[in-house]
C-alpha cells in the first residue's frame, strides 16, 4: 500500500498485557473491549485533512458547544479485520465501506474523507493493534469502527467548519448472545425508523438514537430486534435496527431470493449487496422488490416463504425464527436456521476467513 498521508505515531505507554489481551480475545463479545489505540484526523474547512495520528486509546475533549452535542452531525462505519490461514490479515470490501461513509457525510453536510485516507487509517490501526486481531479458523474478527463528528464551537444552527474522524477497533464474537441461533422479531408499526428524504440510507448515529424506544419496545413483547416498516403505509418491510433482511422462497435447486429494494429510507448494506451476487452466484434467482408484512405472514403459513434472514457485517447472517406483531405471531418453518440461508453465510464467511477462493476480489490485504 502507498503511504499517501503521513500518520505520526504516539507509543502506547502501557499497552494491554499479552494476559489480559488473551483473557479478552477468549470471549471478546461485541464491542466490549476497544484496542490499544485509535486513529485521529482532523478537518477543517480552510486546512482539509489533518494531524493523522495513530495515538493510544482514550478520552477526547470536547468543547460543550462542539455542534455535535447539539445538532448531531455524526456518522459511521462498521467492518471487519478477518485474520487469515497464513496470518496476515484482509478486510472485505472495505472500499464499498469508504463510499459509504462519503454518501453520509454528503446526506449530513459533513466533509467527505477521501478513499484512500479511510483505507489507509485502517491499514494504519491494524497495523498497530495486529495482535488484537483474533485468530483464524473460528468466527471471531476484529470489528473497526470508523466515525466522525463535527468539532466546531458555537450554537448557531448550519453545517460545522470542523470536524474529527476517529478510528477504534474492538474484537469481536457473534454479534447475537446465542450465535446463529434464529433471533425473534418485532413488526413496528408505531414507530418508524426513516421516512422519504430523511436520513435512513446514510449511516448517521440519528438513526440509530431514533430506533431505541422501538428496540425497547421489541424488547418488552419478548423479541430480540425491531423489523421497521416503510414510513408512508406502515405496510412494506425495509429492513432491521443493523441489519437487511432476506426472505427465501421455495426450497432446493429452486429457492428464489427476495430482499426490500432500495427504498431510499433503508441503508444499503454492503453485505445485502453481496449476497446478491452470491447467491445468484449459486445459480439462485434473486430479486430485489417490495415486500409486505402481509405478504410474509401469508406465504410463511402457506409454506412458500420458507427462510429468512437478517445480514449485516456485525450479524453476519443470521436466521429469523418467529414474527410477532400487532396483527398477530407465526413462525418461519420450524423456526430452525434454513439450509439456504446456512449455505450463503457458510460461502460469504468462506470467502472473508480466506478459506473460499475470493473470485470477485472483495478482499483486501491490510
Ligand atoms: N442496516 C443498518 C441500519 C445497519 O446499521 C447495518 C450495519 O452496518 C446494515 C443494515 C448492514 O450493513 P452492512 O452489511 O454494510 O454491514
Ligand atoms: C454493523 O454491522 O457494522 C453495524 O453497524 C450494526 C450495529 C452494530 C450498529
């Protein structure tokens, strides 16, 4: 990789212990633990890109009228750092991570980070906290979280003159308590996660702040995820709180794949994207198209739709058992984790572990 940026390198004085980094990386949960150290750049309108350093992890100060605490320009990233058979380390299709982010900052009226600043960031932190990366062969990787959040003082409502973009990384294991285990769900109809022209597609902390109450809701009728409904008619599946749904119909060579289009209010997952070109890959037909709640619950108790499952880069795949709504609960099958859905997720973890041949150059060495 060229060195584009200069990073200036601030030693950590006191990094994790080789026993404590164990004790961590032997059951590292989801985003518990942070590594030794974070990345820092700085904006401003009138110097551009900034001060990139590798420093070790901690506190930042912030000034209380930073317009982020106030008006809530901030966005983020999610990917994964996989570990692979010879020991290096890949990350997967990072450079679709490194648009992303640049379409939310445009959504946001944030500055856009070049790709190959957000690349080399995270080539930069890896390089520094390589032994946090866990180790081949199991399901754990190192998630990398990249975000950035306006720094300019000041109350007048506008887009901020200045900005920081932090990169942290935490190891990470299944993303659900009970791995690959199939997840219940909520159909929210009261609350709704995005509307037309709002924020849904870019990944913006608002989002995620606005979809709590709904979580808790989800929660309280004994489900483990909110699934949010289009805004206008509370009627169309658009997808789950981090997550895209797949639902499969039919069975065999002949299982068709149908996962909510675009609507411009759901995130366009990276994951979803690739699933796509997988499964169809795997000579399945795949479609991207509306899809109701009553169309689910129907073809879910006529047999029809006979999986589905939720994907994201913290999830994975992972299958969804049972459906509880205002208009009442049915099941997927027989609630098990469906062989279609195993199948795509054993070829995409395939691929990022490095034990599948990587036939579309998603992966990236780091
Ligand atoms: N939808 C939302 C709201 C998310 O936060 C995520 C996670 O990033 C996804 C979908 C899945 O996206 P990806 O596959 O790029 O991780
Ligand atoms: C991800 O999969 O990267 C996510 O962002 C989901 C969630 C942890 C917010």
């Amino acid at each position: 990789m060229t060195v584009a940026t200069q990073f200036t390198r601030i030693p950590h004085p006191a990094p994790a212990t080789e026993q404590a980094r164990a004790d961590i990386l032997a059951a590292p949960g989801f985003g518990k633990y942070m590594t030794d150290h974070m990345v820092s750049i700085d904006y401003t309108v009138d110097g551009g890109w900034t001060d990139a350093t590798v420093a070790p992890y901690g506190s930042i100060a912030l000034d209380p009228s930073a317009m982020v605490l106030h008006y809530g320009q901030s966005i983020f990233e999610g990917l994964k750092a996989y570990r692979q058979p010879g020991g290096g380390i890949a990350s997967f299709r990072i450079d679709a991570n490194a648009r992303r982010l640049q379409n939310s900052a445009r959504r946001l009226a944030m500055p856009e980070l070049p790709v190959e600043l957000f690349i080399q960031s995270i080539v930069e932190l890896v390089d520094a906290d390589n032994e946090w990366v866990p180790k081949a062969g199991g399901e754990d990787a190192l998630y990398v979280r990249p975000f950035m959040f306006a720094t300019e003082p000041g109350l007048g409502v506008r887009p901020a003159n200045s900005y920081r973009y932090l990169v942290i990384a935490s190891p990470a294991g299944a993303y659900f308590p009970r791995g690959v285990k199939p997840v219940s769900v909520w159909l929210s109809t009261e609350y709704v996660r995005a509307a037309p022209g709002g924020t849904g597609a870019a990944k913006f902390a608002g989002n995620y702040a606005a979809s709590l109450v709904a979580q808790a809701q989800a929660a309280e009728k004994g489900c483990d995820q909110v699934v949010w409904l289009d805004a206008i008619e509370r009627k169309y599946v658009e997808e789950m709180g981090g997550m895209n749904l797949f639902f499969v119909f039919g069975s065999g060579p002949d299982a068709r794949l149908v996962t909510p289009s675009l609507s411009g209010s759901l995130l366009p997952g990276i994951t979803r994207e690739s699933l796509l070109t997988l499964a169809a890959d795997a000579g399945f037909a795949v479609e991207e198209r509306k899809i109701s709640t009553e169309e689910w619950q129907k073809k879910a108790k006529s047999g029809e739709i006979t999986e589905v499952f939720a994907c994201g880069t913290a999830a994975v795949i992972t299958p969804v058992g049972s459906v509880k709504s205002a208009a009442g609960d049915f099941t997927i099958a027989d609630g098990e984790p469906g062989e279609v859905t195993m199948a795509l997720r054993d070829t995409l973890t395939g691929i990022q572990r490095g034990t599948f041949a990587d036939i579309h150059g998603w992966m990236t060495k780091l």
